[in-house]
C-alpha cells in the first residue's frame, strides 16, 4: 500500500530525513515512535505534501501511484488522510459545511455522484456516534472554541466521514484525557480496521497502543529508521527509554 525508499527531505536548507525506508501493507497498522525532533512530523508532512517541505532523495508509492508527483488535493483523493497534531481553527465554517463540500470534492475528483444534504447527514450521524460526539457539535465553526480532546475526536469524524485508504495521524494522542483516549482509539479501531485499509500512526507513548494495537512498532532517530519490532517495542520504551532502546 505504502512504500517509501530512501527518503531524504529537508526544510529551510535543513536536513531532516536521512534515508527513511518503510513499508505499510493493507490490514496493517504502523506505530512510529522517537525522541522530539527526530523528523516523525516532518514525515507526516512530506507524505500530505505541506509545502516547504523539499524532497531531495528517494520515492514515495502509495498503491502504486508516485505520491510525491500528487498534490495535497490529488494524494486526498487518492485515499490519503493526514490527521494533525494540533488540527487548525476555521472560523466561520460549519463542520457540516467543510466536510461536505471535502467528500463530495473527493468523489467528483473519483468520478462518483455527490452524496445529497439528507445522504451526508445520515453519514455524519454514523460516524459521529462513533466517536460519541454530539451532532451538535459538528454544526459549530471548525475547532472553534473545542476543548483539545473535542477537536481530535472531530478528526477522526472527519476520517469516517472521507473514508480514507491510508491515514497518517500524526500525534492524535496529545492533549487526550483517558477517556478521550479510549473514545478515539475505538474510533481508529472501528474506521480504519479493514483489510484494505492502512494506519501509520505517530505518537510519542505508548498508551494509545493500548487501544490500537499495531502490527509493527518502528523506532525514528535522526531521520531514519533505526529499529523495527512488535508491539513489546513500545513497552519496552516506556521502561527504557529512547536511549537504551534505540
């Protein structure tokens, strides 16, 4: 589903990724784990196509297409969904509003029909009670005024409504309380636990994998991949340390 080989990027003349080499299978569920600084958004980056983010060595496929030759719009429509460590305020746009007119974008871009006001509200309902989130609460502004664990609980209605083929969260765990940890790690479960389906998920602990158990645990340092296990790995971090481990 995903491949990256050899990937090299740089911001601002900086270089950032050394080398990265990954793979993510449909079914299959990824956790990269590393120190600040060790280039975790910087890849989630690259792979959404944020602008400012040079590439200057290596490949990126995504189902066989060259994802780096995509923009932002394109790697959507393609299946990609790129979750935020601290998703933006929009003032002045519902949630209804952007993610109608972003799944309906998508399926004119696919060459599907556009859902109607009813078909989009009765999808919204699901997936928001997926993610225990009031109906309410997706007819306010964009983030606006959400408490932290509000605002990644609405993302990940967002992901069930875009229904996306690979999601790459970036940090979806920071600001959670536990409760709000459970609720969107179900969400991630019950979404995007398919076969033809794929998750690389960023974070810098452990506790989310309680929830969302993956499948391979990698280590990120310096740019680049430095370790590779199963789940044990992100125990043994939290015991250890990035240090000792890596």
């Amino acid at each position: 589903m995903l491949k990256i080989e050899n990937l090299h990027a740089e911001i601002d003349g900086k270089q950032i990724l050394n080398g990265l080499t990954l793979e993510v299978g449909a079914g299959e569920v990824h956790a990269i784990m590393g120190p600040n600084g060790a280039g975790k958004s910087t890849l989630a980056y690259v792979l959404g196509g944020r602008p400012g983010y040079e590439v200057t060595q290596g490949s990126v496929t995504f189902n066989g297409q060259d994802m780096l030759e995509l923009e932002p719009h394109e790697r959507a429509a393609a299946g990609l969904f790129l979750g935020f460590q601290y998703p933006v305020e929009i003032p002045g746009v519902s949630n209804v509003q952007f993610l109608r007119e972003a799944l309906n974008s998508q399926r004119k871009a696919r060459g599907e029909e556009p859902l109607t006001g009813g078909e989009f509200l009765k999808l919204a309902k699901e997936k928001a009670a997926l993610l225990k989130l009031d109906m309410e609460m997706l007819k306010r502004n964009v983030n606006v005024g959400f408490s932290g664990g509000e605002k990644k609980c609405a993302e990940m209605v967002q992901m069930g409504i875009l229904d996306p083929k690979l999601a790459v969260l970036d940090e979806t765990d920071s600001g959670l309380d536990i409760d709000a940890l459970r609720t969107v790690g179900e969400g991630i479960n019950a979404i995007m636990r398919q076969p033809d389906k794929g998750v690389l998920l960023i974070t810098h602990y452990q506790r989310l994998l309680d929830y969302v158990q993956p499948d391979k645990v990698h280590i990120l340092a310096k740019g680049r991949i430095v370790k590779t296990g199963g789940p044990e790995l992100a125990l043994e971090l939290e015991r250890e340390g990035y240090e000792a481990v890596a």
